[in-house]
C-alpha cells in the first residue's frame, strides 16, 4: 500500500478497487495444454485482443478452452510459436491466463505466433496506442464488433439495465440492420422485433418496456453507458456531479475537465474528442429527443448529508426494502464509501438474508460492527 494518506486521497479510487493498493496473491494451480491456434478478437473500444484457443484442460474446478493473451508484447515475451504446450493459470482462480510454454515439447519447424497487422473484423489497418501495449482498429463507427460491443455495454445492467437485450441479441439486431448504434434502440418497435428468429411477443414486450424504463435512469449512468473511452462508473459519477448536464460537458475544455476530482489529462482528452466526433453529438441529440436523461435532477442534492461520513461500508446478502444498487446510492448519498471487500479499515457490513459466509466469518473475527437494513436506515434517517 502507498503509505501516505494524503496521497492515498490523491490517488482515489475505481469502481472496483483503490488505486494506491496491490493485492499479492497464493500461487495459481497450473496445467500443460496444447495451443490450437491464437484468433483475434475486437473489444468495443477496438483493441485488438489474441485469444489462446487451447485443447480442453480441468484448471481448478473448470475446463479451460480458452486464455487471453492481451497484446503483442505478451506473445513476444512468452516466444509463443505453432501448437506449442503451454501452461494455463487462473489468476485470482477466476480468469485463465498463459504464463509459459514447453520448447522441449515444440514442434519442428514451428513458426511464431504473428500479431495481426489489419483489423480481423473489418480489414482496417491497425494502429498502436502511443505508450501503451494495444493495437487498436481505428474504424469506431464502421467495425461491426466495436458497434456491437457499445450497444452491449450500452444495456448493461449498470448502464441503462435495459432487459432482454444480451451479447446474442445485440448483434442479432446490428445484423438484421435494426440497429447501427445506441439510439436506434429507442426507435425499434414491437412489429421489427417479432420478425427475429426465436423472438416471441413476450420477448419482444421485455425488450421495448425495458427500452422506455430506461428513460427513468439517472445521468450518471446514461454518461457511463455512452462509452466514452477511460470513463469508467466512479468517474462518470464525478463528472455528472460536476457538469450537471451533457451540454455543459460537451462545451468544455480540456484545461477545464482536468480542474475536476480524479480526471486527469488523458481522461479530459478522451473526452474532448468524443464530443468532437458530428456522429456522437447526434447520438447525444437523438438519446435526449427519447427521453433520455441528460441532466441531473434539480433536487439531486436535496438529502444529502454527511452522517457517514469516512465510513466504509460492505453489503452483502438481499434485502427486503430497498435493492443492493439503492443500498449503495444512499451510502454515498449521506457521505459513505462503498467497499467490496472487509478489512480492518472496514467501519460496518450491512447485511441482508443469505449473507456470504465467509464474509460473516470475516467480519466477526476482526470484530467488525454488522448492521440489519432497519438499523441502517436509521442510521440516515
């Protein structure tokens, strides 16, 4: 951990973890494997990621059929050639990964695994992050899985949680031509989904009530759902609180992005060639035509306290009156943080039915205060 609490505050925090920490982890269990041969995969932002597409191995409870190999630097560095034996890891026990290979067991006259030099999607040139590992296809607005990929993201659950809208469906719908980009979603009708292969009217229902709820989420997330690159959930939380509106946001400067809490230049770049883009601006135009959120609600500030304030707080478990999500908005809403795993800096678990175990173990060995959701609410009351 960085030591300094004043740069600790400096550094901040993801959605996820903080910044100024490092986990160290027990050594993975390993297996040997055959390599079949490495694909090229388009992520929505248009890196360029190889795939290791393996013969099937049982890896700590699991069979393995595929690993990622992130980028180029990572194939050169592990000397990766033609259906060499290599070995597979979990890391963190989750995500399978490469972490050698046996060059006793390669086979003669084997050829190096060749990055690709267009893009595998939409025959593009590539392009290489200048500081960075990653190759990228620059073809935003042409390259069928960076569509596909936004419209995904764009639907997520903490996006605009639009439902029955999945991986399969979204690009069913880019296919079919139902859809080019995310604003296309607040114009499809009952009539265009029913055609679709396995769509039935209650599947079509799902999709377009789950397109006009979407209309009620807040800004916050509309921002992070619009895939502006290097903005994840946390900052586009800081940014709406900020800006307020999207055309304030579309408006600014660089120089002025970066004078707010935890975006620094590239983040206020990234931005500022978003909105510079004629196609995204009309995107933004045509989500606030649907009824789109595009502000914060005037009274979004209205009981907001600071009674948790410097207090971290793990949920866990279900609750009967209010959601995890909402549970999560008033912590930060009365001045709290939330936190996804207990530690000692932990102040209180709140806790539902069917709370984990292990994080009850946790909590009770290092004597941790867990709270029921009444205690909770009058906490904030």
């Amino acid at each position: 951990k960085v030591n300094s609490l004043r740069q600790q505050l400096n550094l901040g925090f993801t959605a996820k973890s903080p910044r100024w920490a490092i986990a160290y982890k027990f050594q993975a269990e390993r297996a040997l494997t055959r390599l079949q041969y490495v694909s090229f995969e388009v992520g929505r932002t248009g890196v360029i990621t190889p795939v290791a597409n393996l013969d099937a191995v049982l890896l700590s409870g699991t069979i393995v059929k595929r690993a990622s190999l992130h980028n180029e630097d990572i194939i050169r560095s592990l000397d990766i050639h033609d259906h060499d034996m290599v070995y597979v890891e979990k890391g963190g026990e989750i995500i399978p990964k490469i972490t050698g290979v046996d060059e006793s067991a390669r086979e003669l006259g084997a050829k190096p695994i060749v990055f690709v030099s267009v893009c595998p999607s939409c025959g593009t040139p590539l392009e290489r992050v200048e500081g960075e590992a990653a190759w990228i296809c620059p073809n935003k607005y042409g390259c069928a899985p960076q569509i596909i990929g936004r419209i995904e993201h764009f639907v997520g659950r903490r996006m605009m949680n639009i439902d029955g809208i999945g991986e399969e469906t979204a690009g069913l719908l880019y296919e079919k031509g139902l859809i080019k980009n995310i604003a296309d979603l607040y114009c499809l009708s009952h009539e265009q989904l029913r055609v679709l292969d396995r769509f039935a009217d209650r599947s079509a229902e799902r999709i377009i009530k789950g397109v006009e709820d979407s209309k009620k989420v807040p800004f916050e997330r509309v921002l992070f759902a619009l895939s502006i690159p290097y903005v994840g959930e946390t900052g586009a939380k800081k940014l709406a609180r900020a800006v307020r509106d999207i055309d304030a946001l579309m408006a600014m400067t660089a120089d002025q992005l970066v004078e707010i809490e935890d975006v620094g230049p590239r983040i206020a770049e990234s931005i500022v060639e978003y909105f510079a883009e004629p196609v995204n601006r009309e995107i933004v135009e045509r989500l606030r035509s649907a009824g789109v959120q595009m502000s914060m609600p005037e009274d979004v500030d209205e009981g907001r306290t600071n009674r948790l304030e410097g207090k971290s707080i793990v949920i866990s478990g279900t609750f009967t009156h209010h959601s995890r999500d909402e549970y999560k908005a008033l912590i930060e809403k009365h001045g709290g943080k939330n936190v996804g795993s207990i530690s000692k800096k932990t102040d209180y678990v709140l806790a539902g039915e069917n709370m984990g175990p292990a994080k009850l173990e946790k909590a009770t060995s290092l004597g941790i205060e867990i709270i029921d959701e009444d205690t909770f609410l009058q906490m904030i009351s």
